[in-house]
C-alpha cells in the first residue's frame, strides 16, 4: 500500500474538473495517506471546503489569512510526501511557472522543494495554446511531473484533443509511482505477456482456453507502480488495460512470439504469465465451415514454444508459468525451470478451488534456481504479483 501512513497535499484549483478531486481525496484517504487539501477561491466557487473536510477528515485551506494559520501553507508546502495538482488549470500553471505567489496554493508550491504531480485540465485550445505549452515546459524542467490530460468530453462538449482530466484512478496510480523508495524496478523495463491467445478454425471459430489475464494484468499493475516502465503484451480479453503501461495487442500464439521477440531486446525483466494456445489448426479455412452432422477430425500442429526459442540479446531476468493439474507439479516446474533457462517459475494447480483460470484469487508456489520453493496461501492476484514481483527484485543486480 504505497499511501498508507504517507502525507499527500491535494491543491485543487478553479475549473469543472473538480469535482474528479473530491473522489481522488477520498480514495487516497481510504488507501492509508493524510490528505490535506488546499482550495483556491475559484475551486471553492465548485467545490465547498465542507466536502473535502468531509471526506479526508481534516480542516482544508483556502486563504493565505486564515486566522490562526497564517504560516500553514509553508508546513504543507515542507511537510508532505506529495503535493498534487488536480485540476491545474492553464492560470494555475501559469502563475505557478512564473513563480507567482498571490493566492494559498500558489504560495505553497513555490516554497516546495518536494515533488509535485499535476494533472492538467482546461478548454483544447487553451492547452494547444504555445503559452500553456511554454509553462508545462518550463515546470517540468523544475522537476514537476504531470498526468494526462486526456481527450474526452469537455464542459462545452465532445473534444478529440487533450485538454480533459485524467481519471482519479489514473491520477492515484501516478502519484503511487512517485512514493516509490528503494524499488529496484524504478526505471527498468518489464515485459509481460498475459491472457489466452486464439487459433482459428476458420473466420469465426477458434481454439483457445480460458485465461482472463487476470494475473499478468496485476502484475503489470504492480510492476508499474514500483516504478517500472511496463510493456504488456496481451491476448484477447476483457479487463481493462492496466493504467500507465504500454500495451501490445494480439490474438495468436505466432503474433505473440514476434512481439515478445522484438520487446525482449530492451527488457530488464520478462515475465510470462499468459496462457498461449499449445495447438492450432493444420489448414485453417479462409471462410466458414458448413456444420455437418457427425463428427468433425481435425489435423492440429503445435504453436511455437515462445520461451524455447526465444532469443535473448541482453541479460534479463526471466519468469515463466507452470500450470498443472494434478500430481507432481513441483517436478514438472523445476524440469520447465531448467530446459528453458529461466531465473523463475510459478507453480499453480488448474484443478485448485480459487486458482487458475478465470478466479480473482490464485495460490502459487514460486520456485528459484537456488534455494527452496516458496509456497503462498490463497491470495488476491495482486497480492501474488507482489509476492513475484519481490523475489524478482532480490534475482536483479
């Protein structure tokens, strides 16, 4: 839990987009952080300071003359982990880049040493505009970080330029990367496979499983927030993308052999944890098989064995899955261990009640080329991701 116990500075600053703060403040405040939000007088024309009060737990700043608190911006300004800036409008940003200080927040930015993330959100053209483009330049060259802004629906309506505030979600998953400390993944680049990928039979019928991805997107998800730059390569799937991570969609077992072998050329880690199709159709048929009564013989070949023949140009730690059903799967995960020289393997049972396919829990035993395996109890996927992710950690150098 990245905010747990940690001091977050929430400056919410005059536009729409506010009201998007309210649900960033009370979700950092239920994932463990103290939250103290600084409003401007225009945000507080949205906003009242009540509801921010309400949802955090604690008093909110709005003025450089509150009585009694005439030195707190300078306190919120040293004190937190964190400051973020959600909405920062084009005024805000560009009265914090010329280092103005006439109002609460813009004073306590300009005392802050700490970082800063902010997430931009105005009109199209106003952030198009070169003076908005100017500032965000010269913020970021003081080390600030942004989020977004997305496109989207605006106040005036339909927009397919940026200009609209990130997500709650997407500013939280930003704002965790940047609490990261002494992640040995800060930086390096992951590459994960996850979900099923499809064969087809012909242009509507295929063989493939039932793999959600579930487990390679929480691994994504928790790779990202340690700081990685994550590369996800998935199958066909439902979920939706992890926030922050670069993705590459395909559907059959050849296509996701050719992007790992292009991807694994920058990674610093590999983990596979999608479930490719072992078998395809012989002949596939261009146009759709007539049903007939009876049965139906098909001729299958193998896919391509993606690790076996995988080329690594640059040393990487590599983390492949084992899943088995039934008896001697510790065997059967060294055996894959050692044949496709991998640093570790992830044991499951298909046939365990709360694992494998299809479940938001999974129980693993992970297995390293030195030392015992280490058997986890039934946990939450994310919760798994980390657990992996931790003796990945200890494997890199």
């Amino acid at each position: 839990m990245p905010f747990a116990g940690r001091h977050v500075v929430l400056g919410v600053s005059g536009g729409i987009a506010c009201y998007k703060s309210c649900t960033l403040a009370r979700r950092l405040t239920e994932d463990g952080a103290v939250v103290d939000v600084v409003l401007t007088a225009s945000a507080a024309e949205f906003v009242r300071p009540v509801t921010f009060e309400a949802l955090t737990g604690r008093p909110v700043l709005t003025s450089l003359w509150e009585r009694d608190r005439a030195l707190a911006h300078i306190g919120l300004a040293k004190q937190p982990d964190l400051a973020i800036v959600a909405p920062a409008t084009a005024h805000l940003l560009a009265r914090a880049a010329l280092g103005m200080a006439d109002d609460v927040l813009t004073a306590l930015l300009l005392a802050r040493y700490g970082p800063v993330l902010a997430a931009p959100a105005m009109n199209d053209t106003m952030y198009a505009h070169p003076a908005t483009l100017a500032n965000l330049k010269t913020l970021a060259a003081r080390g600030w970080h942004f989020i977004g802004p997305d496109t989207g629906a605006l106040a005036e309506g339909p927009s397919d330029r940026p200009g609209r505030m990130s997500e709650p979600e997407a500013i939280q998953a930003a704002a965790a990367r940047l609490l990261v400390t002494g992640s040995r993944l800060t930086g390096k680049t992951v590459v994960v496979t996850a979900g099923p990928t499809r064969e087809h039979l012909d242009p509507v019928r295929v063989i493939t499983n039932p793999s959600s991805g579930r487990m390679g997107y929480a691994l994504a998800a928790a790779a990202y927030a340690r700081g990685a730059d994550v590369l996800l390569v998935t199958g066909p799937t439902d979920l939706p993308l992890p926030l922050g991570v670069t993705t590459h969609r395909i559907e059959t077992t050849a296509e996701m052999q050719r992007a790992v072998g292009a991807l694994v050329k920058q990674a610093d880690v590999l983990i596979m944890a999608a479930a490719p199709a072992d078998y395809r159709p012989a002949t596939a048929s261009p146009t759709k098989r007539p049903r007939a009564s009876g049965t139906l013989t098909l001729e299958l070949e193998a896919t391509p064995d993606i690790l076996a023949t995988l080329q690594r140009p640059r040393p990487c730690v590599v983390v492949g899955f084992a899943l088995e059903a039934g008896g001697d799967g510790v065997a059967k995960a060294r055996k894959k261990l050692q044949d496709k020289a991998l640093d570790f393997v992830i044991l499951n049972d298909a046939l365990e009640p709360g694992a494998g396919f299809e479940v938001a829990t999974n129980r693993v035993t992970i297995i390293g080329k030195g030392g015992e395996p280490i058997e986890l109890p039934l946990l939450a996927k994310r919760d798994v991701a980390e657990k992996i992710l931790d003796a990945v950690e200890q494997a890199l150098t």
